[in-house]
C-alpha cells in the first residue's frame, strides 16, 4: 500500500523528468546519445537501477553501471573506443 500512493507516483514521475532533462542536456553537447529519446533513455537508465538492487555482488552492479553508461555513449564515441587499445 506504501508504494501505491500518489506521492510516491510523484516523487518516481519527478526523478524520470531528472534524468531525462540530464539526458537531454549530454545529447544537446554531444556527450551522450541523440538517436534515442531522452525520456526513452532515462525509462532503461532507472529500470537498470531498479534491477542493480538484485544483483548478488557489488562487482555485478558495477558491471550494470558500466554497461548502462555504455549505453549512453554517443554512437561515434563507442566506435572510438572499441578501436582504442586496452
């Protein structure tokens, strides 16, 4: 019943909106992507944090922080780095 109430559809509608307004702005500088929406980005972003919470080790969760940032690279950017030496 806790999570059912308005405040909290409010507080989960206000940080989607955070993100996303981030999102956008790292696209607009050509930080991050731009051929996903930001609202569609900030929608996987926080759902992969949703599931971070049952990830059985800390290494796990670092490893889901490294791919959803991946993610947000630029398409050039990950191009540039898959070409890059280790």
């Amino acid at each position: 019943m806790l999570h059912l109430g308005e405040h909290v559809v409010r507080a989960q509608e206000h940080l989607n909106e955070l993100v996303r307004d981030l999102l956008a702005e790292g696209a607009a500088k050509g930080e991050l992507r731009d051929d996903v929406a930001p609202a569609e980005l900030a929608s996987y972003c926080l759902h992969a944090l949703t599931v971070a919470s049952s990830l059985p080790s800390k290494a796990a969760v670092r490893r889901l922080v490294q791919v959803t940032l991946a993610g947000l690279r630029p398409p050039a950017a990950r191009r540039a780095k898959r070409r890059d030496p280790p």
